[in-house]
C-alpha cells in the first residue's frame, strides 16, 4: 500500500511539472507562432464554440481564454490530487496549492514579456480562476468519494 501510494505521488509529481512545461512552453512561443497554433485549433473546435456561445461569440479569442482557464484547471485539480495523496486536509496546505497556482500564472505573463507578447492581468485573472475551479471540482470529487468509501465500510 505505501509503495503504491509513493507511486502515484511520483507520477502526479511529473504530471504537474509537465503540465506547468507546458502552459510555459507555449507562453515562450512568439506572437505569430501562437496565433498560428490558435488559428489551427480554432479551425478544429469552431462548430463546437458555434454551438456552445453562438455565432458572434465564438471567436479565437474565446479560445485562447479558455485554453488558460482549462490549463489551470487541471493545475488546480492536480495539486489537490497531490495534496490528498500526502494526506493534508488542513486549510495551509489549500492555501498553498492556491498560491503555486497564482505563482505559476504571474511566471506565465511573465515569460510572455520576452516572447515578444504582452503580458496580461486579465489572463492571469483567468489562470487564477481556473485553478481555484480546478480546485474546488477536486474537492467535490474527493468528498463524493469518501462518502462512498464509508458506506461501502458500513455495509461491511
């Protein structure tokens, strides 16, 4: 049991270090490269955006708004998956997800600066709420699945 949950420490570990990569790999990207990535995505998920927020709405810009808020979200959840594996339910260690998340989002408008890109307080608006979304859905979960876990110990 303790060699498994050693285990999925390690990996969650490496899903958040890739996941951070990630999200600051494609601030490094230069302006025309990122817009070229956002114009093919956009091309790809349009009629679902059409469908979702209507014709007017869906724009590029909604996308790349959305790419932040989902990227944080699973930074967010990831870092609750991380602090349930180490067994914290203090509120210091919620707290200190929430601030490596906000100290993840000020690096992400940071690295923009010298990619040639213009760093953003609404987009690190957006980071925050997709972490602190990410969170709280984590936090759900977790509560849904220990209210299983004790009635199936009950039934026991």
């Amino acid at each position: 049991m303790k060699e498994t949950v050693l285990k999925n420490r390690k990996i969650l570990t490496g899903l958040i270090a890739l996941t951070l990569c990630a999200i600051w790999i494609q601030s490094a990207l230069g302006s025309d490269r990122s817009e070229a990535e956002s114009m093919w995505l956009f091309a790809r998920v349009y009629g679902i955006l059409r469908f979702l927020v209507g014709e007017e709405l869906a724009t590029v810009h909604l996308l790349r708004k959305l790419a932040h808020f989902t990227e944080f979200f699973i930074l967010g959840a990831e870092g609750m998956a991380l602090r349930r594996l180490y067994g914290r339910r203090d509120v210091y260690s919620l707290v200190a997800v929430f601030l490596l998340c906000n100290f993840a989002a000020f690096m992400d408008e940071t690295i923009q600066i010298f990619s040639g890109r213009g760093p953003s307080v609404t987009d690190i608006w957006i980071d925050t709420c997709g972490a602190f979304s990410g969170m709280i859905f984590l936090l759900f979960c977790a509560a849904i699945t220990d209210v299983i876990a004790e009635e199936k110990g009950r039934e026991q």
